[in-house]
C-alpha cells in the first residue's frame, strides 16, 4: 500500500471533491485503522473493536454499518473538523447521496486522525 497518497489536506479535498477513487480512500482509511496487506489481509496491528467485527478491511463505501461505525469513533472535539480546519461547508442537496456522504465521513475520520497523530492540517 506504500503507493497511496500523502495524507494531507489536498488529500483530503480530493477525497471530498471526488478526484481520488474510491479503492485509494478505502485504502487510506485502512491503513490508518492498521490493516496492512501481504498476499493476505494481517490485522494484528489493528485495535480489537475493529479487528473482531471486521478481520478484514470493510468497505466503506458500500457499508453502511462501517461507515456508522467510522462516523461514532470521531472523537466530539473532532466531528467539525472539516468545517473548522478546510472551511468545507458540506454538499448540495442534489448531491446527497450514500457514496459522497460516506466519503465526506471518511474525510473527516481522516482528518481527525491527523489530528490526533500531529500530522499537519
């Protein structure tokens, strides 16, 4: 997975402006939960209220459970941080559907990981 993107801000408006694929933004997020891949999928770097529900990397894109899951572990300090750090106001009401939702859920999990690791914002 040493092929993705640098995890940054222009990262993160590219996952919410929908310029990066969906497999790099499942990618992203898997790799910062500690799923790690060598002919298989290993998950022993990843804490057990993932691991256990999901051994293997979900996808968030098309789950809706994950991607609740993903949303309830943004710690309440961080839910607005894609309005307070990127100035991102959300999405148009014609373009509210699941797969963006989703990937602006992801964004801000992102940033907030960032954030608690004291990478640049």
């Amino acid at each position: 997975m040493s092929d993705l993107p640098p995890l940054t801000t222009d990262t993160i408006w590219a996952i919410l402006n929908d310029t990066l694929d969906d497999e790099t933004v499942n990618r992203l997020v898997w790799q910062c939960l500690g799923y790690r891949y060598d002919q298989s999928w290993a998950n022993t770097t990843v804490h057990a209220e993932w691991r256990d529900p999901y051994p293997k990397p979900p996808n968030f894109i098309e789950s809706r459970p994950a991607t609740v899951k993903l949303t309830r572990s943004i710690p309440a300090e961080h839910k607005q941080l894609l309005k307070e750090k990127l100035g991102f106001s959300g999405y148009k009401v014609d373009e509210l559907i699941p797969r963006k939702t989703r990937r602006a859920t992801m964004a801000n999990w992102l940033l907030s990981y960032m954030q608690q690791n004291g990478i640049s914002i």
